[in-house]
C-alpha cells in the first residue's frame, strides 16, 4: 500500500541532525546551534515518525544532499521517494530535486540517501514524499 506524507524537515548549512515535522510543529536554527535543531510542537499529540541527518556535499554527480532516513514508524517501508527544495535565505523554493532510499527500512531503522540538486539552497527542505508499507515490525533501536 503507497502512503504519501507531507511532512516536511528544513535544515540550513551547517545543522547535521534533523527531526521530521508534522502537522503543527516548527522548527529553525542557525549554524551556530550545537549540531542539534529543536523543534517546537505546538499540539502535544503529534506522531513523528521519521527524522533526517543531512549534509550538503559535491559528488561524482555534482551537488547533492546526503544523508540518513531514520523510520519511526511501527513497519518495515520500502520505495521511500525522498523530495528536497532548494530554499532561499528568505524561506522560498528556489528548487526542487527527487531520489529514493535504499533498500527497506526495518521500524526503528535508518537507510541511506542521496539526491542531486541543482539549485544550491541556504536551507533545504526535506521531505518523505511516498513509501510502502513491507510489515509490521516492533520498533528497535538503530
């Protein structure tokens, strides 16, 4: 079954570890915030089920944004499309880049990511756009 989520992670250069957004939760930082971005939930029941470690780098393929997608969820997921905007110093998508996963992510697990740009951001945006359930699982610790 294809899920599709709108939640969403904005990260500015600099901040290595992310936590995803859902509904009703915001978060910013600067470069200057210890590796670490809080986020501020403004409904104390929200469900987060995925969180992003994120870094800009210069591959064989030119610029991308790399990283690790850590699965909250109680399942096994699989086909996770990750999307990433481009944003500029004044919060607007300047750009917008697609990739996927690898491989299946065990509930409580993370897998890896990369996804070419081309537009470079002051932050980006990153979001699980889709994914399909594989089983459910009992979350463990990565």
């Amino acid at each position: 079954m294809r899920r599709t989520l709108g939640r969403s992670v904005v990260v500015q250069l600099g901040i290595v570890l992310i936590a995803a957004l859902g509904p009703g939760l915001v978060m910013r930082s600067t470069p200057a915030a210890a590796d670490v971005a809080r986020a501020q939930n403004l409904e104390t029941s929200v469900e987060i089920p995925f969180r992003f470690e994120l870094r800009q780098v210069t591959s064989a393929r030119g610029p991308a944004v790399e990283g690790y997608l850590y699965n909250g969820l109680p399942w096994r997921i699989g086909n996770v499309r990750v999307r990433i905007q481009s944003l500029d110093p004044t919060g607007q998508v300047s750009g917008e880049a697609y990739g996927w996963a690898l491989g299946n992510v065990r509930s409580g697990g993370r897998t890896y990511f990369v996804v070419p740009i081309s537009v470079h951001g002051a932050m980006y945006q990153a979001t699980v756009d889709s994914f399909d359930k594989v089983s459910r699982e009992n979350p463990q610790s990565p």
